[in-house]
C-alpha cells in the first residue's frame, strides 16, 4: 500500500481550526484597545468593585514630598480545557519596578498571609485552646 494512497478520515473548517488554536482570541495590551470593546470594560468594572469590596486600598491626598507608584491594567482572556473563551478578566496591578532602593523600597507593605501558615495559626489555637 502506498502512503499517499491513504484515506483522509475527516475535514474542519478553518475557522474551526483557529479556534482550536487558540489564535482567535488576541489580548489587548494597553488600556487605549479596550475602550472599543465592552467585554474588556465590564472586566475592569468587576475589578474594580472588588478592590473596593475587599477594601484593598483606598483614596487618599497626594503626599507632597513622596514618590507615588503607579498602576497598570493586565488583561487575559480565560478559556476552558475545550478552547472555548471562559471569561474576560482584568487585573490592576502597582509598578513596584519604578521604586528606588533606599529611597521608597523598604517602605513596602503588603499583608498577606500563605495558606499554609493560616492554617498553622488555626491548628495551634486548636491545640491550646
């Protein structure tokens, strides 16, 4: 039997083939592209109502004689194990690389606990009572 004898078991249409490809879905890569899209403003919205839920940060006088960090908007669009878009998600995060050691650096705080140390401190209440 020759090889270029054998049978083809199926065809798909191209634009099948692209969304299985993952190459359908293109990720804004600055604020200026989402504007025209709803989905991207929605995914900031959502954002933005959680930092605010959380009580993540809050709004306050602009101090005159410190450096202020910036913040940027990260986009991803998520999709299921199929390739099919899940959801849009937009995330706010700070430009920590623009702080300056010894000026800003060591000034710094973010409390967040690791899981696996929360649930040392709850096993050791248990355990003291």
């Amino acid at each position: 039997m020759d090889i270029d004898d054998m049978s083809v078991r199926g065809t798909r249409l191209l634009d099948e083939i692209y969304k299985r490809a993952h190459v359908a879905i293109v990720e804004p890569s600055s604020f200026e592209e989402t504007e025209a899209d709803e989905g991207w403003k929605q995914a900031m919205v959502k954002e933005i109502n959680m930092i605010q839920k959380n009580q993540t940060w809050e709004l306050v006088e602009r101090p005159a004689n410190r450096n202020i960090i910036g913040v940027k908007w990260v986009y991803r669009a998520k999709q299921n194990a199929d390739g099919n878009l899940n959801k849009l998600k937009a995330k706010l995060v700070v430009k920590g690389f623009s702080q300056r050691y010894g000026l800003d650096y060591m000034e710094t705080f973010a409390p967040v606990a690791r899981l696996d140390t929360v649930k040392l401190l709850v096993a050791l209440v248990a355990q003291k009572q």
